[in-house]
C-alpha cells in the first residue's frame, strides 16, 4: 500500500483509503479521499471549511503496465 500512495501526486493533500487488483478484469482500483481542510465553493469560488455536499466521483486515470487503472 505503501507503494502505491508514493505514486500520487507529489503535493496533493490526498489519502489512499484502499486499493484493488482485479486480476480477472485486469484493473486496479484504488479509494482516495481529499485531506484539505479548506475547499472553495464551485459557484462564487469563496472559500469555505463547511462541506456543502459529498458526492461520489469515478475518476479514470492512464493504463499502469497492463492495468486499467480507476
């Protein structure tokens, strides 16, 4: 797991929760969550501490070796 959380953006305030090898499927999934304290409002870009919403995304990233990497 180690591992895998140096290949994230050097930088990003981000966390690997957890991570998947589908072997049959050929795919890693890998859970990441946002450390920041502050985050901005998408309409007027203000920034705010309080969590407006908390929405699942499914972001797709380049293949990794052989790997579909989600």
């Amino acid at each position: 797991m180690e591992l895998l959380s140096r290949l994230l953006p050097q930088g990003a305030s981000l966390h690997l929760e957890t991570a998947h090898l589908g072997e049959g499927a050929a795919q890693l999934t890998l859970r990441v969550t946002s450390r920041q304290a502050l985050g901005h409002c998408p309409v007027c870009r203000f920034p705010t501490r309080r969590i407006h919403s908390d929405d699942e995304r499914t972001l797709a990233d380049i293949p990794w070796a052989h790997l579909r990497v989600v």
